[in-house]
C-alpha cells in the first residue's frame, strides 16, 4: 500500500512537472519572446530610376519650400508647460490620424491595379468591395473579435502595419469559390433535351470563412445567421483541423523550441448573404487594408 | 504473546487504515489524471492561453511613443498628418466616375445602377450559369461571367445575335457554316445591347423568368424595362463593374 501510494506521489510530481514545463515551453517563453516582434516592419523599397530620382528631387525641393510656407501660415503654438494628460490626448489624435492615413494610403494603392480587394473597417464596422477606389459592395460587420497581440504594437509600427495591404496566402471555407457544373455535350437533341433542367434558386449554404494573410494576421469570417445541421459539421471539422494543427505545432515545440511569429487574428460576423459574396467575389490573391 | 499482543492492533486498525489509504489514493489517482490532462489541455488550448499571455504583457510594455516629444512637436505632426489626408481624400474622390456606371452583383445576380454616388435604380439580372461545357477532352467552354471593371463599348438597338458555336452544341444540333442563317436571331436579345468586352454584353432576355438566377452563358441579362433605362443611361466609356 505505502508502496502505491509512493508510486502514486512520484507520478503527481512529475505530472506536475510535466505541466509545468509544458505550459513554460508552450506559452511563457513564446509570449516573453514576442517582444514588440512586429516592429522590424521594412517599407517595401522601390528601386529609384534615374527618372524617380528627378522627380523625387523636385518634389522633395517643392515640398520643402511648400512645407515652409505652410509652417509659416499655420503657426503652432508652441506650449511647453502642458500637462501630462493633454500631451497624452495629442498624441492619440495623432495616432489615430496616422492610422486614418494608413488606411486611405492603402486603399489608393490599391485603387491603381484592376483586381477586386477587400476592406474591412472595424471602427464603422463595415466590410467592403472595392475596385479602382469603387466600393462594390458593403456590409455591416455585426462582431468583432481581436487579437490581444495587436496591443503589442507601438503606435507608429501600428501605423506601418496597416499602411501597406494583406496579401492573401491561404483560404479555407465551407463554401465553394465558384460553384461550378461540368456537363458534357450532349450528342443529340434527344440526349439534349433530356439535360434540360429547370433553373432554381442555389442552395446558400452556411458560411465559415479562414483567410491567412501576409504579415501573419489571420481573418475569420463567419455568419451571424443561425446554423443548419450540415453546416455546423462543415464549421466544425474545419475548426477541428485548425486545432489539429495547433495542437501538433504545439507538440513540436516542446521538444524543438521552435515557435512561429506572432499571428494575430480578427474574428468577425457578417450575413450569410454577405459572407459568401466578399469570398465569391475577390480573386485568388486578393489584397485586403485595414483600420482598425 | 509479545507478537500476539502486536498483531491484534494491526488486524482490528487493517479496514480502517486500508479506507484511509485508499481515499488518499484515489485522491491521488484523480490529481494525476487532472494534471495529466491539464498538460494536454495547455497543448490544446495554446493559441488562446498565448493570446492571454500577450494581454498581460501589454499591460507591461512601456510606450515610449506616448510620451516622447514635446507639444509643438505634436501639434506640427498632426497638421502634417491632416494634410496628407486631405491630401488622400481628394485623390480617392478623384476615381469615383463622373459617368453613371452600373455594379453587378455575381453571387446573387442582381444589379446596381449609380450616377454621381447615388443609386438611381436597382433590379435583379442573370448571369452566368458557372457551367462547363464538356465537348471533348481538351475542348470545352465555360460559362461564366467575368468579374472586375469594364468599359462599355457599343450599345446596339434591336440587336442580333450571331450564336456562336456552343449554341449548336448545347442543343445536340450540328454546327453550321460561320456565315449560315441559322446562326442570326434578330429576337433573343431584345431592345437593347450593351458590349464591354469579349463578346460580353448586358443585353434583354425572352427567359424573364429565371432573372435572379445564374443561367447565362456570361452575358448579364436583363428585364425589359430595366435594360431600357440601363441602356439609356449608360453611354459608350461607361464603367461596368462586375463582382
């Protein structure tokens, strides 16, 4: 007896042990490493021509005297003995500024290619399709999930992070991008007739949407609409894949301390309707900006 | 007796002791498994439990940002910041077309007739059906209608229809010569066609019954009175997008 209860004790410490070096290797040291690890943004660097670099200067030599002027008209007070809560409140509208410019900064880089994207408005709550600076479509956004990693970033990196777009690199949904039919020719116009079918409504199919974009953010898109049987099997074995993975990256690294980059992830609830038409409508790669 | 006297205790405590050990002992069995599946809980659990993790240390990070700088130095970076948004507005107000253009919606076919901002009418419409048509193994024709911008470039009043060589196949019939009659039908696109591309067109339809159905074969279809006043108020460089 005092034997098993032996056994039993040593197998509680080094369970407790096992957990200990579990949760440090799994979500203590990933956490203290992700030190502001989204600061290291670079600019995507445009090779200057001997024509860009004319221009640049010109610019550069205009905008300067512009700027001068511009100084010069708007003269700003110049306070020094301001207080600590007001300094504190400029820098906010700065910062929010800054993340405003960012935004339309992005969305008219955009606007200059043919393809559709995607932006997503978290202050109005809105999701939109745009094209050449057209909103296509819109849809109000009804909840908002964020990542807590994104308030590891100081405000200017913030800033940098939203200014240039998403790049998908991986989607999974429960929905088909395009729902196609394959039928073949028909040989005569008896074998014709008999493919005749009346058209009907499509099936709407309930939506769960997984979009992994550069710069590690991931968006999940789902519907606030109530699901159908079939629907919560689809969502939830793609859920259960997701965790899958997780889980076995998890696994690896505890032996390999090897951890991936930061990804923070948004998790927002949109209409059916509207769910499978931004999925169905953007390209393969389609570009995505940001406010939030 | 010395051994005697020494057994009978430990014979009359033996169910007693043996209760006791063995509460300790399922108490024990049961912190094993807990902690056992705890550790397999934190595996499973990883992406959350790291996302706490990052709340926590946020709370701990030193903004720097929020306090470096002086007021004026503020105050020149917002006027600056404003001014480059303005600066963006305009340019994105720039692209919005001065001409009515049309959006059309793919998913759920249906339309959106805008001029200078405002909707000035909406309807449904059919597209494209998403159909392959397999005539052989490598020839085939989908049908689909294209997504993205496009310009108007004709309009056609009491258009005809050249059918192309799908039609003919589709219907089990064989196909005839390019320049043969049978391919002309002077009434399936009714009053008005618009082209943007491709052999692409907005035009009538005899089936209006199925408009809000995807059942072309890529062109986008039109009710009657819809296509009169698309077709009035788009011109040729009229913007025709397309999700």
């Amino acid at each position: 007896m005092k034997i098993f209860k032996r056994i039993l004790i040593t197998l509680n410490v080094l369970a407790f042990l096992i957990l200990v070096y579990v949760f440090v290797v799994t979500v203590v040291i990933p956490v203290s490493k992700a030190y502001l690890p989204l600061t290291k943004l670079e600019r995507p660097v445009e090779k200057p021509t001997k024509k860009s670099k004319k221009a640049a200067e010109k610019s550069s030599s205009k905008s300067t005297k512009g700027a001068q002027k511009e100084v010069k008209e708007e003269e700003v007070p110049v306070e020094e003995n301001v207080s600590d809560k007001e300094l504190i409140a400029r820098f906010e509208t700065l910062s929010n500024l800054r993340k405003q410019a960012a935004f339309l900064s992005a969305r008219y880089d955009l606007s200059k290619q043919d393809s559709i994207y995607l932006v997503i408005d978290l202050i109005d709550s809105v999701a939109m399709l745009e094209v050449k600076g057209i909103s296509v479509h819109r849809a109000k956004i009804h909840a908002v999930e964020k990542s807590h990693s994104l308030k590891l970033f100081h405000d200017k990196d913030f800033s940098l992070w939203l200014e240039y777009p998403f790049e998908l690199k991986a989607a999974k949904a429960t929905i088909p991008k395009i729902p196609i039919v394959i039928k073949q020719a028909p040989k005569d116009t008896i074998e014709a007739a008999a493919q005749v079918v009346i058209p009907t409504a499509p099936k709407r199919e309930d939506v769960y949407i997984t979009m992994d974009f550069t710069k590690n953010l991931r968006l999940n898109i789902s519907q606030v609409d109530k699901l159908d049987s079939i629907g919560e099997i689809r969502i939830d074995s793609l859920a259960r894949e997701h965790r899958k993975r997780s889980f076995v990256k998890a696994y690896e690294s505890l032996h390999t301390y090897k951890y991936d980059k930061i990804a923070p992830f948004i998790n927002i609830k949109l209409n059916k309707a509207d769910a499978t038409i931004i999925y169905r409508a953007l390209p393969d790669r389609p570009q995505m900006v940001l406010r939030m | 007796m010395e051994n005697e006297i020494e057994s009978i205790p430990e014979i009359n405590s033996s169910p007693k002791t043996a209760g006791i050990w063995s509460v300790t002992n399922v108490v024990l069995s049961l912190l094993l498994l807990i902690l056992l599946f705890s550790s397999i809980s934190v595996l499973y659990y990883m992406p959350e439990l790291v996302d706490l993790g990052y709340s926590v240390k946020a709370v701990f990070i030193k903004r720097e940002d929020s306090h470096s700088g002086s007021y004026a130095k503020l105050e020149k970076q917002i006027v600056s910041t404003r001014r480059s948004l303005e600066d963006l507005n305009s340019k994105l107000q720039k692209l919005i077309p001065q001409q009515p253009y049309i959006i059309i919606n793919t998913t759920y076919s249906s339309f959106k007739l805008v001029s200078l901002g405002d909707t000035i009418r909406t309807g449904v419409c059919s597209t494209g059906s998403n159909t392959i048509l397999k005539v052989s193994e490598k020839k085939q024709y989908v049908f689909k209608t294209p997504k993205g911008v496009f310009t108007v470039i004709n309009r056609k009043k009491n258009p005809v229809w050249v059918k192309p060589d799908w039609y003919f196949i589709e219907e089990g019939l064989p196909i005839p010569p390019r320049n043969s009659e049978e391919r002309f039908d002077s009434w399936s696109m009714g009053e008005w066609a618009l082209g943007f591309g491709d052999g692409y067109y907005i035009h009538g339809t005899l089936y209006q019954r199925f408009l809000g159905l995807p059942v072309s074969h890529g062109c986008v279809r039109m009710g009657d009175e819809d296509l009169s006043v698309v077709a009035n108020t788009l011109q040729v460089g009229s913007k025709v997008y397309i999700y």
